[in-house]
C-alpha cells in the first residue's frame, strides 16, 4: 500500500515508526520542506494526514483534486458543507476520526451494555475518572465526555493530571451490593497511528464520502 503521509510531528512520526516493520507499506512523506500538491499525491493509494486542522484545511482543495482516497485524523475544525462538497467532488472514500484508538472502539460497544443496567437494578450509579498528563488543557477530557454520551445516563465525571500519561478512562458502575470496573489506558501514542493504518487497509474498500472511523470500526466488530 503506497500511503502519502501528511505530517511526520509526535503522531506522524508514529506512523514512520509503525511502517517501517510493515513491508507492504510505503511511505511518501509531506511537511512544510515537502508540500503536497495534486500532482505530487497522485499515484498513491491514500492519503494519511496528521497535520494540525489548520494546515490540513489550507490542503484540503489540492488533497481533493488528487482524487486519492483519505483518512485524516486532523483535528480541531467542523466538516462544513464547503468541506463535505470537496470530498464529494474528489469521488473518493475519506475516513476521519478524532481518535484513531481501536481499543476505543470495543469500548463503545461495552459501555453500551453497561447503559442497559437500569433495566436490572433499581439503583445504578456512574463515575467517569480519567487521567492524563499534565501539558493537557482542556478537562474532563473530549473522550470522558464522548464516554458520558455514549453511556447516555448521568454520571459523576472527575479527572487528575500527572505526569506524562498518554491518557486512561474508566467507568465505574456501582449498585447496592455489586461494582463493574471498565478501564482504557493509552500506552502509547502509537495506538493512533495503528488505527490510522488500519483505516488506510479499509479506506478503499468504502464507496465515495465521508466516513466516520467508529462506523467503519463498527462494521468490522459486527462482521466478527
Ligand atoms: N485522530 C487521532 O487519533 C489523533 C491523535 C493524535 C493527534 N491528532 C491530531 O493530529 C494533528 C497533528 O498532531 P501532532 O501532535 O502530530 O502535530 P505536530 O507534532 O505539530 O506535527 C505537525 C506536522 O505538520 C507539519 N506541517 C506544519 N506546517 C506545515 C505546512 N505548512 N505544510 C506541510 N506540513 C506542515 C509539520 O512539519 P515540519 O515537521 O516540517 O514542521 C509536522 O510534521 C493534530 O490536529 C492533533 O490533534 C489526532
């Protein structure tokens, strides 16, 4: 798979990292000394980008006109109708997450059945407590309040910021006389660029549009 890679910062640098045990992959790589332009993403079987929103956004006309597929893991800017017409026009699938992690994924589907727990107990409560290093600015972090919406059910929500910690969620759920305990810890930021590269693997299997990285990963869990 010849994958153009769009940024090679702390996450980019993961997928170079990733790659290069993997024979079947190639990689082209872009950043400010190496621009991507139509021509230059042409022949490539994907698109990857781990630019920050902003650049992405200033590429985002020249990465459609490629016409390759993408997946992006940008953040920090809303799919706008000027934004979903240029991923209409390029005729190509183009996957997004805000969170590559596949292991989140699985999650999703556990914490759906802990939503259910009202229908056996009559008293049922729900902490979220997550953890992360201490350069992160913004708390409760966007994956405890993604875990909150998925849960669907009111929760007591805290969060402790120390050291270097890539980032751990948990969810407990507590009743009268029993406790369940569901913890997700990021050992690595190495679990974003694997989920990218496994977003890369199914990109060209989807028809033209935006796709969201949860579904794709859905599909694949309901399939096992
Ligand atoms: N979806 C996910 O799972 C996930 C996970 C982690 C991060 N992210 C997101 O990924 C994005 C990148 O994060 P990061 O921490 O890896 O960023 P970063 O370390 O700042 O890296 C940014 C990269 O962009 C390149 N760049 C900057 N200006 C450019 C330009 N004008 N033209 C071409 N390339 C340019 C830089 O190239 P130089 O090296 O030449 O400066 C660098 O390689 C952010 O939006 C972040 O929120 C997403």
């Amino acid at each position: 798979m010849k994958i153009a890679l769009l940024g090679k910062g702390k996450t980019g640098s993961k997928v170079i990292e990733l790659a290069a045990s993997n024979p079947d992959i190639s990689l082209t790589i872009f950043d400010s000394n190496n621009r991507p332009t139509r021509e230059k993403l042409q022949g490539h079987d994907v698109a990857l980008s781990f630019l920050t929103g902003d650049i992405f956004l200033e590429y985002i006309e020249e990465i459609s006109a490629s016409g390759i597929s993408v997946v992006s893991g940008s953040t920090g800017f809303d799919w706008t109708p000027e934004r979903l017409e240029l991923v209409s026009k390029s005729n190509s699938p183009w996957i997004h997450s805000n969170n590559f992690s596949l292991g989140m994924n699985i999650v999703k589907e556990m914490i759906s059945i802990l939503s259910k727990a009202n229908a056996l107990f009559q008293n049922s409560e729900f902490k979220i407590h997550e953890i992360h290093h201490t350069k992160k600015v913004d708390a409760p972090s966007g994956t405890a309040k993604a875990w909150k919406n998925w849960l669907g059910h009111e929760a007591e929500m805290t969060y402790e910021r120390t050291g270097d910690v890539v980032g751990t969620h948990e969810l407990t759920l507590k009743t009268n006389n029993e406790e369940i305990f569901l913890r997700h810890e990021a050992l690595d930021r190495k679990i974003f660029a694997e989920g990218a590269l496994w977003a890369c693997s199914q990109v060209n299997n989807l028809r033209p549009g935006l796709h969201d990285f949860s579904d794709v990963a859905k599909e694949a869990l309901a399939k096992a």
